[in-house]
C-alpha cells in the first residue's frame, strides 16, 4: 500500500461552499469565521463547490463570476493562501470519479432521507439524480483528502453523517482507508434570515451580504421583521423572538447586549434605533473584509493563481487517495499483467 500519510502532523480539514457570488452573514457566522481560525492550527483545504451548484437553476453565464466573487469573499474575510489550499472543485475532476466509486456503497434509502434532498425536490416535476447524489459528491470533497474534521453550519450536519456512513461501508468491503471526519459545528447554530425565516439564505433574498455597502447594509436592516406582536412604538418588546436581538448578540459587542434587551423589553427603545446600533456593529465586521475585496476585485489575476496553485496542491493529493481506492476495488487491471 502507498503511504498516504499526510505531509505534517497536522490534522486535516475540508470544507466547501457553493458559488452563489453573495456571501453573507449566515456562510462567515456558521462557517467561514472557524475556517479563519482554523487555518493556523490544522492543515485546511477550502472548497468553491461549482459541480454542486449545477445543480441549481443559475444560468451558466454567471457561474464563472460567481466562482470568482466566491473566491474574493473567502480571501477577503482573511483565508491566508500562505496558510490553508483554496481551490475549485472542477479543477480537481478526481472527486468526480471517487464519487462514482462511492455510489457503489451508498444506501439510495438514507439518501432519499436528507432533509434537504426532501426540501429541494419537492420543488421539482421530475427529480435531477444529482439532487439525490449531492452528499456522494460531498463525501467525495472530503474524503478525497481523507479529511479529519469539516467545519459547516449546522444546515450540514446530516451530510456529514452520510459521509461517515459512506467512509465506514466502504473501509468495512475494502479495507480502512477512509477517516470518519468530525463535523465541527459552531455554537451560533443556524443563521436566521432578516424575515423571519429558519434559515438565511441567498435562495430566500433574506441575507445581508459581506460585501454589501453601507446603503444596502441599511436598507436590509430596516426592512427586518422584528417582533411581530409590537405594533406601536410603545408596545414593549420579546428579545427573544426578535431576528434583531438575535443578530445583535451575534455581531454588537457583548457589552451592550444588557442594554439593548432591556430597552427593548420596557419600550425606552424603539426597533429603528435598535437597528441602527446593529447596523453600526455589522459596518465594524464588514468594512475591513470589504477593504480587502476591494483590492482583490482590482487584482482577479492573483486570484486565478491563488485558486490554480490550490487546485494543484489539492490534486496531487487527491490523485494518490483515488489511486488506492481504484486498486483496491480492483480497478487496477493492470496488476494482473
Ligand atoms: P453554502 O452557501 O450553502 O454553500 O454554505 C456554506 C457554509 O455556510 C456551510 O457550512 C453552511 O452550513 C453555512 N451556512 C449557510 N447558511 C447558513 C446560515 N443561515 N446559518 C449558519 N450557517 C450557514
Ligand atoms: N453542501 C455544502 C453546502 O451547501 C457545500 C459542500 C460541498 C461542502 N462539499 C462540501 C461542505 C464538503 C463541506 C465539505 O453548504
């Protein structure tokens, strides 16, 4: 057997992210703050997922620019391409192939069983056999690499499940190749959108981007929901079914949250005061990220290398792990010459 032990001591992390162009709150709070962090202690690789997001009904003439933009967020909210391997994933066409060979292995009833899956199909006359496949390829992202931890949101958790799932069957026929990576879930938890809704998400235009400027970041904020039942100025506030609230105790300084739920409670504030503190707060997060996107977006070149150089790091790696797998699921055939 090849050694494919890795090249430091260091653990191994994978994670990916759709190209959709708009990174917004809910992508750097769920996730991409712990790939920041994670970047100086273990050895990272950061994923733009443009197989994956074929799978949505974006027209194909934007999907190079959104790989881009996607590409200038991650290095805009502090990924070090010093540090960690950014890349994209059709650059590294093995995971389409480790795919393939994981769908051998894949139970069709557990994947029929995803949340997601069920949500997104039920949107569809005639279902795409990728929208069911779409965590194979993910576990094909990760393992490829032979993973040991994934940070994602929350929203991710039952993927991650089916990857271990998949990594078990297939070491239990073949023999232990494949780590069951861990999924690292930050404590935020699930995101909720500026509507009210579960989930902040571009498909809802319930976000607010990273990179949006100071006049969209307002007219987001002002438009959120807030809590439905105070009417009137003043009608006394519940902090704790407020989209506002809970955005502020991810984003304003923790200092001041005493401060804004009690005046929310007792009425001595209103909601567009209480939106502008959280406006302010959030212009502190985004406007460094923004100073560097701004950079990044006058030099598309250094990303295109950056990106070139991190898909070829990322192959060499992922041609050796499908190498093995291929010979061990008797693919080799020229062993027997
Ligand atoms: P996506 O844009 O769906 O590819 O998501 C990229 C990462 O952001 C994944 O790890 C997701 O779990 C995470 N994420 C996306 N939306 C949210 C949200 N509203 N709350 C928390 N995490 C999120
Ligand atoms: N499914 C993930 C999402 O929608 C994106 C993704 C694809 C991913 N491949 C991955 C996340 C591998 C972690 C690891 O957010």
């Amino acid at each position: 057997m090849k050694d494919l032990s890795t090249s430091t001591s260091r653990k191994r992390v994978l994670s990916g992210i759709q190209p959709t162009g708009e990174v917004h709150l809910g992508n750097y709070l769920g996730a991409l703050r712990q790939w920041v962090h994670m970047q100086d202690e273990y050895e990272c690789f950061y994923v733009i997922v443009d197989q994956h997001a074929i799978l949505g009904d974006g027209d194909p003439a934007d999907l190079p620019t959104r790989t881009i933009d996607t590409a200038i967020s991650l290095l805009s909210v502090g990924l070090d391409p010093e540090k960690c391997t950014i890349f994209v994933q059709s650059d590294v066409p093995e995971h389409l192939e480790l795919q393939w060979l994981f769908n051998t292995v894949a139970p069709v009833g557990d994947l029929e069983r995803m949340t997601q899956y069920k949500d997104k199909a039920a949107k569809y006359d005639s279902i795409p056999a990728g929208l069911l496949n779409y965590p194979v390829l993910q576990a094909a992202d990760i393992l490829i690499y032979r993973a040991n931890a994934v940070p994602v949101g929350e929203d991710q958790r039952q993927h991650l499940e089916m990857t271990r799932d998949i990594a078990r069957k297939w070491n239990a026929r073949y023999g232990e190749l494949f780590p069951e990576p861990d999924a690292i879930i930050p404590e935020v938890g699930r995101v909720i959108g500026l509507d009210g809704d579960a989930k902040m998400s571009k498909s809802l235009k319930n976000t607010i981007g990273i990179l949006a400027d100071e006049e969209e970041t307002w007219s987001r904020i002002k438009g959120a929901v807030t809590d439905p039942k105070r009417i009137r100025r003043e009608d006394p506030g519940r902090p704790e079914v407020c989209n506002v609230y809970s955005l502020h105790k991810l984003l304003s300084n923790p200092a001041i949250i005493p401060d804004i739920k009690e005046q929310c409670m007792t009425a001595q504030r209103g909601c567009v005061d209480c939106k502008r503190i959280l406006f302010d707060s959030i212009i502190d997060v985004i406007a460094p990220i923004r100073k560097k996107a701004f950079y990044y977006q006058q030099h598309t070149d250094e990303v295109c290398d950056i990106l070139k150089a991190g898909a070829t790091r990322a192959r060499s790696i992922a041609i050796d792990t499908l190498s093995e797998a291929r010979d061990r699921m008797g693919l080799n055939w020229t062993s027997a010459l």
